[in-house]
C-alpha cells in the first residue's frame, strides 16, 4: 500500500490524502508574530512575502521642540561628527528597527534587511554669517545619497541630504548622519535650540 507524498511547500498530505495548507507553509512565505492590519509585501532583497503593515513603515525623529543641543551627548560639531536629533515623541513603526538614543535624543537607527529611503534636515548654528556645514547620511562607515547644507540664516536650513539604501537578507546596517564639512559652527554649548526646532531624521521602508 502506498501513501500520498504530494506536498505543498512544507504541507504534507494526511493518511487520507488531504492536506491542509497555511500560507507560510509556502516556500517564498515568511510570517513572522502576525498582526492584525498586517499584509503581505514581496520583499526583493530575500525573494519572500513576508507579512507587513499596509502602507509604509516609517521612522520620524524631530519634534520640533525648543531643546538645547548641550543637552545631547553630542562633544562636537567639526567634520565626521554624528548629529544626533531630538525626538521626545519619537514615531518608530518599522517592525525590526533599533534606536540608540540617549535623554531623547537619537544618535543612530539600526535597519534590518529591506530598502530604505532616508532623509535628514540639521539645524547647527554658527558664530559667523559665512558659517556653513555639510552632511550626508551614512550606512555604517559608507555615506550615501545626496548632501545637505545648513548656514547662518534660518532661511538656510532645509537643504536635506536624502539617499536610498537596500539592506540584505540576513544583514542590518547602522544608520547616522555625519558632518562633512563645518566652518564658524558653534560650540555644542552655545548651539542653542534651532537644531531640535528645525532639524529630524525620517526613515521609510519602500
């Protein structure tokens, strides 16, 4: 007497021959601790469906909150410094991300596999009118995307440094933002609050 040896991903037949089959049961399926809203979304990076909330997952860091950068833990404002950013009420929706942050202030996000569009507004302030700073966006020690520019004048903050990043399967990446160049910036303990008033981090999964 032979059985049934029909499977459907990892399903098996019954002695009846029936087989009930679930969708992670499928080869190219990945359900990780279900959520109600959650569906599933192909993931280019590993080549599965895995279960997500509908829409994008995003990360805001910025509450525009008067908030002394001297408060961070940041010790510097020169080239290859990390910006950390204010977020009091930070919004985290992406299932996998790790903040490192310290008295509210968020100093890098950790991103699991997936791809990411990031985009940062930095707000120093500079003891001079021909003071400048630039920054990008850093995937562990690699920068990506585009560069922004902050100046002297509250007219010249907002020019974001944005980029994309693709983080493979089974890898996460650390994600900071860093000055590039710093001219007649302030010290951290005259920065002021235009940083955490007019400055934030924003991370979306696409």
């Amino acid at each position: 007497m032979s059985h049934n040896k029909i499977n459907v991903g990892s399903a098996g037949a019954d002695a009846q021959g029936v087989i009930n089959v679930d969708v992670q049961d499928l080869s190219d399926v990945t359900i990780t601790t279900p959520q109600d809203g959650q569906v599933l979304r192909y993931n280019s990076a590993s080549s599965e469906w895995k279960n997500q909330f509908a829409g994008f997952e995003s990360l805001f860091a910025g509450d525009g909150a008067s908030q002394a950068y001297s408060t961070s833990s940041a010790s510097s404002v020169l080239s290859g410094s990390v910006v950390e950013f204010y977020a009091a009420n930070l919004i985290n929706n992406i299932s996998d991300a790790q903040v490192t942050s310290n008295l509210d202030w968020v100093q890098s996000v950790t991103l699991g596999e997936g791809v990411y569009i990031v985009e940062a507004v930095v707000g120093l302030t500079f003891s001079s009118s021909s003071g400048v700073a630039s920054y990008r966006i850093y995937s562990g020690a690699s920068p990506f995307g585009s560069s922004g520019i902050v100046g002297y004048d509250d007219q010249d903050v907002g020019s974001r440094a944005l980029g994309r990043v693709e983080v493979a399967t089974g890898n996460t990446t650390s994600i900071t933002v860093r000055l590039t160049s710093s001219t007649s910036a302030n010290i951290i303990s005259a920065q002021g609050n235009r940083h955490a008033e007019r400055g934030f981090l924003e991370i979306r999964r696409v």
